[in-house]
C-alpha cells in the first residue's frame, strides 16, 4: 500500500518550474505508516555532532520497522523510474539504475550543508520531511550562490521534496534551525552502485 500511495502522490502532483523544476508533495506516505516511522525516529539514539545515515540494513538495529515498506517503495520507484523521470523536461539516464535509500540524521543548529547542484550519479532525488514539526527544508537557488536564493520547500512533516538534477543548474542546500535533530528520508534513482539499497 505505502509503495503505490507513494507513487500516485508523486505521479499525481504538478511540476513546479522556479527557479527549475521540482515538485512539492504533501502527505506522500499513508498516515499510519507515517506515524510509525516517526515515533520511532524520534527515539533513535545517535550521535547529534555529526550528519548520520541509517540505510535499511541497520534499521532493525535501530528498531526501525520500516525495512520491508522502504523495499518495497524503492522497487516501485525503480519499475517506474521512466514515468516518474519523464515528468521532468531535462534528465540524466542511465541503463542500469538502483535506488539508494536511507534516513538522514543531521545534527541541529546551527548545522548547514553547503549549496551543491547534486551528485552526477543521480537521476531522481526524493527527500521526505519526517521529525521536528518545525525545521528548514530544501532551499533552491539559481547559482551556487547564497545571495541567488529563490525559494524554499517548506519543512511539513510527511511532505516530499523532488527534483531530477542537472548539472549547473539544480543548485540546492539545507539546515537546521532546531534544537533537534533534523531528519529525512531518501530515496534517489541513481547509476547502479554498492551505494544501492535496491537493484534488479
């Protein structure tokens, strides 16, 4: 169910084009699973000095009950990565792509992650907002430029920012402004790599 939900939200949803393309999606896990997944992020105990990821193998260490719904959701993403790349004017492609998959935990104020344009071996990025209420999402940019801000995807729990990049144009950066943690889940279509959480 949490798969094609998350698909239809992102199939179903407009794309934005200032300052380039990207689409901002509101409630694209079903409420329950969303629920889930937060209360039990909110418990993780990790270091807060540093940025952390947590990819699907390490969940049930963490007592993360997410593994089989994350699986399943980056094989959907796979089988559809051509519908859901094709809503976008310009993107890369590769023959043999996976999905990466995992939780970000980035530390909290007065945290920042530089302004970069997207590693080249991704084709479709997705970052969902999962716990505080309250943070900074995605800031986009027209130059790697902290002066050539143009807008922000604004933090919303259970909200999805999406955006296929390109090289020299797709400039983006984020933060934290809390005391807590800031955390997200990932799911990028990319090259086939060991990075992979799911390939064919």
């Amino acid at each position: 169910m949490s798969a094609d939900y998350f698909l239809n939200r992102c199939l179903d949803h407009p794309v934005l084009e200032e300052p380039w393309e990207h689409q901002i999606i509101e409630n694209t896990l079903p409420q329950d699973d969303f629920n889930t997944l937060r209360k039990e992020c909110e418990q993780l105990d990790v270091p807060k000095d540093k940025l952390v990821v947590i990819h699907p193998e390490d969940f049930e260490k963490h007592d993360i009950s997410f593994y089989d719904k994350i699986y399943n959701i980056s094989k959907t993403i796979k089988d559809n990565a051509k519908l859901l790349c094709s809503k976008y004017t310009n993107h890369r492609w590769f023959e043999n792509l996976g999905v990466n998959a995992h939780l970000s935990i980035t530390p909290p104020l007065p945290y920042k992650f530089y302004i970069h344009q997207e590693g080249l071996d991704k084709i479709w990025s997705s970052v969902t907002y999962i716990t505080p209420d309250k943070n900074v999402g995605t800031k986009m940019y027209s130059a790697q430029d902290e002066k050539s801000f143009v807008k922000e995807a604004k933090w919303q729990p259970n909200s999805t920012f999406i955006f296929c990049g390109q090289a020299g144009k797709t400039w983006h950066s984020y933060e934290s402004d809390q005391t807590e943690q800031r955390i997200t889940l990932n799911l990028f279509l990319m090259n086939t790599s060991s990075k992979c959480f799911y390939r064919d």
